[in-house]
C-alpha cells in the first residue's frame, strides 16, 4: 500500500471526506517542508533558481561565478537529499 493510501486509511476513521482531504494536505505540506527545510541556505538558492526561476546550470554558474559543475554538485547533493526512500 502506497503512503498516500496507507495515511488515508489511518486517518477515515476521524475525519468526514472534506476534512481527511484537507488533513492529508497539511500532512503532505508539511513534510515537504521538513524536507526543504533539511537543505542549507545554498541548496535551496540553487534549487529555487532552477525550478522557480528556470535558470539553467550555465546561467547560474555565471551569476555566481563558480564552475558549471560546482553548481551540478550542489543540484545533485540537495536533490539527494529530497528523496524519500
């Protein structure tokens, strides 16, 4: 059984449909959060570079100055680190 649904048969016997959807969100969002929260200041700049801002390597190794893989080795470690096993 996957998470979602594992969490969502946990949580049926508290809550109406409205409100266990509303309560798997938060859930949801908050974990995210802990995960984003387990990256340093730069993990997240470089992440939110490439995914919000859609800066590819190349740009942001300019604006920083730093080397192409320099930044790829920042990508890589903080995508590591987002994985949930």
């Amino acid at each position: 059984m996957n998470t979602y649904a594992s969490l969502r048969t946990k949580l049926e016997v508290c809550f109406d449909d409205a409100s266990l959807d509303e309560a798997i969100e938060t859930y949801s969002n908050i974990e995210v959060l802990d995960l984003l929260n387990s990256l340093n200041s730069y993990e997240k700049y470089i992440l939110e570079l490439i995914f919000i801002y859609q800066f590819t390597v190349t740009d942001i190794s300019k604006l920083l100055n730093k080397s192409r893989q320099s930044v790829n080795q920042v990508k890589k470690r903080a995508l590591d680190k987002l994985k949930i096993v």
